[in-house]
C-alpha cells in the first residue's frame, strides 16, 4: 500500500467440492512484516446499513491502538490515511475493496485513520485491536475533507453520526495539536497529540501479505 505502516492482506483459498478454505493471517508472518508481533488485547464488531460511512477514527493517546480489520459480512470500501505530522505520506489514504468472501484484510499502525464506507445493508466489520481502548481518546477527521479528497463515489447523502459529521478536518486538528508526530521506526505521541499513518500498495510476500 502507498501509506506507511500498512499493510494488505489477501489469503489464498483453496476450494473443493465442499467449498473454500484459507488463512486470514499467520502471527509470524504477520510479525515479520510490521518488525513487532501482533497480539490481539480486543476484538470489536460493527454492523451497518448500506450507505453508512464510519471514520475517519485514531486514538489520541498512548497505548493507541493498532488494528487488523477485515469485512466478515457484506461489503465495504475501506480506507486507511496517515494522520502523522512529519510522516512520509501525511495526508494520504489508501482504498481496499473488502468483501466477506474475499478474506481481504488491512492492517494500520498505530496513529493511522481508517474509515469505511457500507456498500451492503448489514455490513459486519471485525477489527482486532493490539491495545483495549480507553474511552474518550479516539480521535476524529472529517471523512468528507475537500483536501483529503477521499473519492467514496457516494449516490446519496451517506448516514453518519453526529460526531462523525462535526469532527474536524485534516487542517483543523493539526492546527489545534491533536495529531501524532512520526518517528522513523514508529509513532510516538507528542505532548497533547495522536497517532495516524498510512499504507503502502503492492505485494510483499507472495499474495498472501501485500
């Protein structure tokens, strides 16, 4: 992927007569790419109507939170963007086409921004968190920011929450410190600041991790 710290996975399936099986990931392989082992402390669901767009969501304050978030019902256009101040790639995003059948899957570090937009009604997405979460530090970024520019290819005024539609843009949430400063071999949280980051396309390993 083009954003820095992450990544894309795409298992390969194995059909017979029964139906298909695969991997969705493997921890050492996993931990071999991202230089750290990935432990799950927390796993989430989120069920939505089509039309529903969910994000852009971080974490403000350390431990954050790294996720493993793959579509297990439906489909959804998911997006990651390096939120990062002094990231290689601030301010870009990467786009992943997940459907359930797929198996697809995307892997952000901490202090990147995913979001995603319900391409079926009953849209599930598991997210697998290396950290539990501490409510009140997530972070919020306009979805909608011109100068993100994010192409979601919307037919219609998509459902929101209230907090979704009033957060602030890119812009406003460096200007008013909230974002995370990037350190080269990782993420560090600056005084009053976030983490984000942002993926890189391409395979790395075979089709199995890219």
């Amino acid at each position: 992927m083009s954003v820095l710290d992450a990544y894309r996975i795409t298992p390969t399936h194995h059909e017979d007569r029964r139906g298909s099986f695969y991997e969705s990931w493997r921890f050492e392989e996993l931990a071999a790419h991202l230089g750290h082992p990935f432990v799950v402390r927390q796993a989430n669901f989120s069920a939505s109507r089509r039309n529903t767009l969910r994000g852009i969501h971080g974490t403000t304050s350390p431990p954050g939170q790294a996720k493993l978030v793959t579509c297990v019902r439906g489909a959804a256009l998911d997006v990651v963007v390096d939120l990062r101040v002094g990231s290689p790639t601030f301010g870009r995003f990467d786009i992943t086409p997940q459907e359930a059948d797929s198996g697809v899957a995307v892997c952000l570090a901490d202090g990147l921004g995913h979001g995603f937009l319900a391409l079926t009604d009953d849209t599930c997405m598991n997210y697998l968190c290396d950290t539990e979460y501490i409510h009140g530090t997530m972070l919020d970024i306009q979805a909608l920011d011109p100068e993100l520019g994010i192409p979601w290819n919307l037919d219609g005024e998509p459902i929101r929450s209230d907090k979704d539609t009033a957060a602030p843009t890119l812009a406003e949430a460096a200007a008013a410190g909230l974002l995370p400063r990037y350190r080269p071999g990782g993420t560090l949280p600056g005084e009053g600041e976030a983490h984000g980051g942002r993926t890189r396309p391409g395979p790395v390993r075979g089709d199995r991790l890219r």
